[in-house]
C-alpha cells in the first residue's frame, strides 16, 4: 500500500538510496532501498528519527510552530524529512550528486497520498 | 569582528530575524538579531545546538561524511545552520515568507570570512 509510492520517489529522484516511512518511534512502516554499498539505510532512518524527535520537541518549546521539514547536507549524503502526521514521517536519503531539489519535490509531491494511505 | 558579518547576512536576506555563531557547547561566540517580536532567537540558537551536536554525532556513527549544513522549516520560521569548523557553527533564522535561497546563500558566502576570523 506504501511500497509503490515509496519505490516511485526514490527511482524518480536522480541519485536517489533509500526511502523509509518511519514512526517518531523510530518503528518503520514501509521502506525501499536500492542497493546503497557502503551505508546501512535502516540504521540511517533509526538514527534520524531521535534527530527529527528532538527537533520537533525543540520547534514545539520554542513556539516556532510545528515541524515541516529538515534538509541534511553530510559530506556524502542529503537526507530530506518531510513530516507526515504528528506520528509519522517520511525520511529520502540521496547522493551529493544527486538532485535534491528533485527529490524534495517528490516527498512533497507524493505525501498526500501517504498521508491518505496512512489513515 | 564577527558582528559586521552577521548583520549584513541578516540585513540582505528577506525575512531574516536572527543570526547567531556558536560553539557546539550552545555558548554564542556572537550575534545579531532585529526585534523578533514573540520568540526568544537566542534560545532558539541554544535549543539547536543541541539538534546540531545530535546530527553531527549521528552522521559521524553512520559513516555518511561530516556535516555541513542543516535546513529546517516549521510552521512559522526557516532555520539554516551551517557548519564552520569542527567546533562552531553559523544559525540564520528567517520568516516562512522571507527568501530561504537568498539566506542560505549569504550564509554559505560569509561562512569563509567567518572562518577566517575565527581561527
């Protein structure tokens, strides 16, 4: 129910890895890896959802209102977070060489559907 | 020595309402911020110290290269971090209806003089 829409975002997206629907919990729903060599995507997608945790929280006492969005830029990856609901969200990590406008705009593109798929 | 570049980041984005360079430590080493109205920006700046030494760690643990840079969008502001050097780091914050590419830019063109004078 979640895999089409998963595999469409990161085949579409031009040095796309990985993508994973994820609880705050760090529980994923659904995910799709292409073959990423060298970096464990899952560990990635665990590792990030304390990130995303701690930055909701941080968004939600400070009053700047609610988490949207975080772009990561490392030495070799871009990871966008794209929030879903207030329980889940969707994490696309791509190469430095990759087209991360692109990508991003696939997230937002297609997180409608998830949302609708996710309740 | 900072200030004269902090203020011109902030004064030439749209919608920027605070820039900050800090050590990881959450300790300013300065700062620049035009009245902000309802939100504390140097306690944002320190709140996501924390988030940035988290995603630093995080991204040191998985292997996927040092972090540069760090976008998040929330409901009411944008927050651009970019790190300078192993210990400090540069947070710009703008309105949601400012220019994210103008700030993030200016950051990314400042960050060297920043460098400079921080050395």
């Amino acid at each position: 129910m979640f895999k089409d829409t998963l595999e469409k975002i990161v085949n579409q997206t031009p040095g796309g890895v990985g993508v994973v629907l994820m609880g705050y919990d760090g529980i994923a729903v659904d995910q799709y890896f292409l073959d990423s060599g060298d970096i464990d995507l899952q560990l990635v997608a665990v590792e990030y959802s304390n990130v995303v945790k701690e930055i909701r929280h941080t968004a939600e006492v400070l009053g700047t209102g609610a988490l949207q969005e975080v772009t990561i830029k490392t030495g070799r990856y871009y990871v966008v977070i794209y929030a879903l609901t207030d329980e889940y969200f969707v994490a696309l990590t791509l190469k430095r060489e990759g087209n991360l406008g692109k990508g991003r705009y696939l997230v937002r593109h297609n997180s409608f559907s998830l949302c609708q798929a996710l309740v």
